[in-house]
C-alpha cells in the first residue's frame, strides 16, 4: 500500500499495514501495488489524485491479505495437518479433504492477487 504525505510516498512490505512475511506475498503485493500506481500515475494528470485514486483502488486487496496472513494465511494448512497427523502422512488426502484445500489456497490466491489460471486436464494436455 502507498501512503504519501507532501509529496512523498512508501509503497511495498515496508508501509503501513505492515504485512506478516506468510505466503511469500510481500514480492506478489509490490509488482501489483507497482503496477497500480503505474495506471493511476497514467490515468490522472494531477500526482496528488493519481495517489489518491492508486491508493482507494489497492486499500481494499491490501487490507484483505494483511488480514488474512494475520490469521495465519497458508500456514494455518501446516498447523492443522500436523495437529492431525503428528507422526507423519503417506499422502496428503489421508489428512485433508483436497477440496477444502483447493478451495482454501483459492481464496488465498484470489485475496492476495494472483493470476487465477485454469489448469489443463490430463486428456488435452
């Protein structure tokens, strides 16, 4: 997230929110919070509405993720895996439903921005 004060302004993992380092999600968050700022900066002759157009265009994802990643975001997965499977596991379906955990790292991925792409099937690959 962008903030700015007299012409000054601090984007990324270092600005307010700070988020937590879950996910590996501060790199992700820089090229989107970059690249909104870049349209903004494009779209709006003024620096100051540019800024403050960029800044209600990202507010609401940015919020999103740093709420989720203070629940823990994709490493709640890894807390309740071993709480139910602490000796170990052949495979992962023997611990978690795959479709609560598909579903799980989706909104994880939508929240956090991430390209969503269909994956092919094994008969048209």
């Amino acid at each position: 997230m962008l903030h700015h004060l007299h012409r000054k302004a601090q984007e990324g993992c270092g600005s307010p929110p700070a988020a937590y380092p879950i996910g590996s999600n501060g790199a992700t968050q820089a090229i989107l919070d970059a690249r909104a700022l870049a349209d903004a900066l494009h779209a709006q002759p003024d620096p100051v509405a540019a800024l403050e157009h960029y800044e209600a265009a990202r507010r609401p994802a940015t919020a999103r993720i740093v709420a989720l990643n203070r629940q823990e975001g994709l490493d709640a997965i890894l807390d309740m895996v071993e709480e139910r499977a602490p000796e170990g596991f052949a495979r992962i379906e023997d611990v978690m439903d795959p479709a609560v955990l598909a579903r799980w790292v989706q909104e994880y991925k939508a929240a956090a921005g991430h390209r969503q792409v269909e994956a092919k099937s094994a008969s048209s690959a």
